[in-house]
C-alpha cells in the first residue's frame, strides 16, 4: 500500500491568474523550496500517494481555494488544496512576522541599533502568525482524518519558518487516535545562535521552538544550522538535548521536550541532475545560450543568479566586481557580468530600497568601465528561469556570495549545467559550502577585496583545472538529489 504523505508550505506548486477571458490559468510554482519538494514527489510516485497544502497568493488562487482541490493538469502532478486565509491575516503573518522578523533573525540581517522594536503593533501581527499556521494545522488535521486506516500511518512534510507552529498544533489536533502519524518539519533557511535568537521577545521565541519541536523530526540543509537550533532548544527552552558525534550521524541529535522525543538530522538537497541537463537543452534555453555567446564575444564570463534578497548580497558583489576593474586593468575588455536578478518581496520597503541599490551601483559600473565596444556588467532584474539555466551553462566563473543561506541551489545547478567548466565563487556562511568547499574558491561574504582577489583568481585559472573543479562539484551535487532528500526524511518517520 502506498504512503499517505501531506506537504504543507507557505507557497505552492502552481499559482494560478486569469486570463483575458476570466478562465483560470495555473503555471509552476517558483523557488528551490517548491522544486525540491515536487520533483522528490514526483520520483516517489510510485510509493507514496500525495497532496500539497498551501496558502492562496491571488485572486485567481483565491477562486481556486474556493472550489478545495486544484486538479493538476500535468500527468503525476500533486493535488494542490488552497487556503483562503484572510488577506489582512496572511499580509500580517507573512510579511510582518515571517519575512521582516524571522527571516532576519535566522539571516543575522538586523540593524541592532534600530531594529526589530517588538510593540504593539507587533502583538498583533504575531496573533497573525498564529491564526494562519492554525489554519494550516486544521486543514492537515482534516486530510488525515479522511484517511480510512489512520494506523497504516500519515506522514506529514511540513516546510520552513512560515510554518514553525504547525507541527506542535498538529499534533494537538490529531490526538491519541493518530499516534502512528509522522510529523517533520524541514527548515530551508539557516539557523541563529542562541545570543541572536535572544533578540526575539521571549514568548515568541520559546512558542518557535516549541512549535518544531511538535515534529517528530526536524531536519536542516547543513550541520551548523542543526547545531545552533539544539543549542537555542537548551539554552531558550532548558529542553534535554543529547547530541552525535561529528561525521554525518543520523540523527545529529535527540530533544525530550514535554515528554516527546524530536530527532534533529541534516538533510542536504543537492540537484536532479538529468532532469535539470535535459530542460538546460530546451530550445528556450539554448536561444539564451546562443544570445550569451553574442554578447560575450570571446569574453569571460562571470555570471550571477540571485533573488533581490537582502541576504544574497549582490551590492558587495558588485562593488567586489568593481574593484577587480579597478586593480587588475588587465580584464578591461576581457571580462563581462551577467547580474541576473528576480523581484523579491517588493512589499517591503527594505527589499525595494535594496533593489534601487543594485541598479545603481551596476550603472555607476557601467558608466566608470563601459567603452563603445564593451559593455562589462549587464544587470536585468526580472524572472527568467530558462535565461537563468542558460546564463549558469556558459558561466566562465559563477558568483554566489550570500550573508548567510540555508544551502543555495544555484552553486550547485551552476557546475551541472557547465558546458566548458566554470570556477565557483562561493560565500562560506552558505549551507552549501558544507559539501561544496574543497573544490570551490571560498570566500569572506564581507570582504569584497578578498572576493575581488577570488574573482581574478577564478578567471586566472587554468582550463584543466577549471574542467575538474567543475566535474568534482557536479558530482557532489548530483549525490544527494530531490528525491533522496525527501526519501531520507520520510524514512526517518517511519524508524
């Protein structure tokens, strides 16, 4: 008999809008969170019997969420069902508490001198936050409870920091009669020591933790984010934690928290590497392909593929790039960036303010550099995803230098989809950097002359071992696709 697995996260694997006729036209969801999940569920299909629960992002999801269960139109594809959480809800929990709070927290993004202030004004938001998990946690209650033999066993997936209460009110929902239903909970962002985590009012961080730990495991995309959330689960909560030695035990570490045991693994997600090599050679992607060779004309080419995410850090990585122009004229006409970009939370002001950062700084660029015959950065803000895949398939050097990061799948697609081979450039603080450090140039995020150095130094290198590095790196990110990461972690609900 098939498994009964439940996923639940904040954004979908289809979002719907309307067209000019007021029909409803679905198209993929967006972002490594959504990938990872739906190409593990497709690969398990066969074994496990799945739906996907998630929030409504439109007015056309909103149309969708009223009629329950979004029928997929892709053969294999998940059965989608859409909350209708209110919008005033869903704007003060996901924006408010979820993106302008928890995000910074575990991204270290605060400017301590002014900010978070925890009024008021953030009471309520957070009541938000709580109403909308709830909601989650009754809808993933309601589907199990349609499972006719709740002792086969419901194992339920739920997904990152949007999420963080639902697995301990899940678990009050179902009660005794469900006992046997796995519950994880995975987080996709890193993880705060216990001094940055101390920011958060008590309350709220004791209920985070205590949230999670409703799961019967809780999974990370690296050691030191698991680390430093069993470190918070003693030190903020007095939770008795035991922990595995070093050297990729399974599970890294135990917590007894009101009388309940949660397993806390590493889980990293690598890439499907045949499926990602066979959608690089689409004919969409091989137009960029061939439009890249034009613009490059002979150039290297040092590309990046980002969100306008304040933890991406892409101002430093221009001005990094700025300095290689600046110190090492020899590239003057030799070298060309490819900034790819895609809008990100433009609702907040930050995010906004960030964006018209990029942009100026790339035109002071092109302005102090460009020449009649050679333009040296091309930024381009805006969500390609078959540009994207083209630009990491003709990268000379791949810059990914986040402030911190959960794991970042583009310094992984990068050396998959290299045709030539490219040096990756690669910040430290990103998960990543886990598995990927021996054969990428590592990197201070902060120091944009010791990135300017790695960049030379990436352009410098010989084709030979330019050829290995790569071929090394696809490995390592073939090693732990979509379809294990998520097999690893149903796995471990049903020990």
């Amino acid at each position: 008999m098939k498994k009964r697995v439940l996923v639940a996260s904040n954004r979908g694997p289809v979002s719907y809008e309307f067209g000019a006729d007021g029909a409803l036209i679905g198209r993929r969801g967006g972002g490594g969170l959504v990938a990872g999940v739906a190409e593990g569920l497709a690969a398990m299909a066969s074994e496990a019997e799945a739906s996907w629960i998630c929030a409504a992002l439109s007015d056309a999801d909103r149309a969708v969420a009223r009629q329950r269960i979004a029928d997929p139109e892709e053969p294999g594809a998940v059965p989608v069902r859409m909350l209708d959480i209110p919008p005033d809800t869903f704007g003060r929990a996901y924006n408010n508490v979820a993106n302008s709070v928890l995000w910074f927290i575990q991204h270290l993004l605060f400017d301590t001198p002014n900010q978070p202030r925890f009024g008021r004004d953030f009471r309520r938001d957070w009541a938000a936050y709580l109403a909308y998990n709830e909601a989650f946690a009754d809808a993933l209650a309601d589907e199990a409870a349609q499972v006719s033999a709740p002792s086969a066993g419901v194992r339920t997936l739920i997904q990152d920091y949007h999420l963080s209460l639902a697995p301990r009110q899940l678990r009050d929902k179902l009660g005794g009669a469900y006992a046997d239903a796995g519950i994880a909970h995975f987080s996709h962002t890193p993880w705060a020591p216990p001094d940055y985590y101390r920011l958060l009012p008590a309350e709220v961080g004791e209920a985070l933790l205590d949230g999670m730990l409703g799961a019967d495991h809780v999974g990370f995309h690296a050691d030191r984010w698991a680390a430093a959330f069993l470190d918070c689960c003693e030190a903020i909560l007095g939770a008795r934690v035991s922990r595995a030695d070093e050297g990729g035990a399974d599970p890294v570490g135990r917590v007894v928290h009101r009388g309940h045991v949660t397993e806390v693994a590493v889980h990293p997600l690598g890439v499907d590497a045949p499926g990602l090599r066979a959608r690089a050679r689409a004919g969409d992607v091989q137009a960029h392909v061939t439009a890249f060779g034009q613009v490059a004309g002979g150039r290297k080419l040092i590309v990046r593929v980002d969100r306008t995410e304040l933890s991406k850090n892409i101002v430093r990585g221009l001005i990094a790039y700025r300095e290689l122009l600046t110190t090492r004229p020899e590239w003057h006409g030799r070298v060309v960036h490819l900034a790819f970009a895609y809008p990100s939370r433009s609702a907040l002001p930050e995010y906004r303010a960030y964006t018209a950062q990029v942009r100026r700084i790339a035109a002071e660029i092109t302005a102090e550099f460009g020449t009649p015959d050679w333009n040296p950065l091309i930024l381009d803000v805006k969500d390609d995803y078959p540009r994207s895949l083209a630009a990491c398939a003709v990268a000379d050097v791949l810059l990914v230098n986040p402030i911190r990061d959960g794991m970042n799948l583009v310094a992984q697609e990068g050396p998959v989809l290299s045709e030539r081979g490219c040096v990756l450039v690669l910040s430290r603080e990103a998960g990543a950097a886990a598995t990927l450090a021996g054969d990428a140039l590592l990197v201070n995020p902060y120091d944009v002359s010791e990135t300017a150095a790695a960049l030379h130094q990436a352009l410098a290198m010989p084709d030979a071992e330019r050829r290995r590095r790569t071929e090394a790196l696809a490995a390592i990110a073939a090693a732990s696709p979509p379809a294990r990461w998520l097999g690893d972690q149903l796995a471990s609900l049903d020990r």
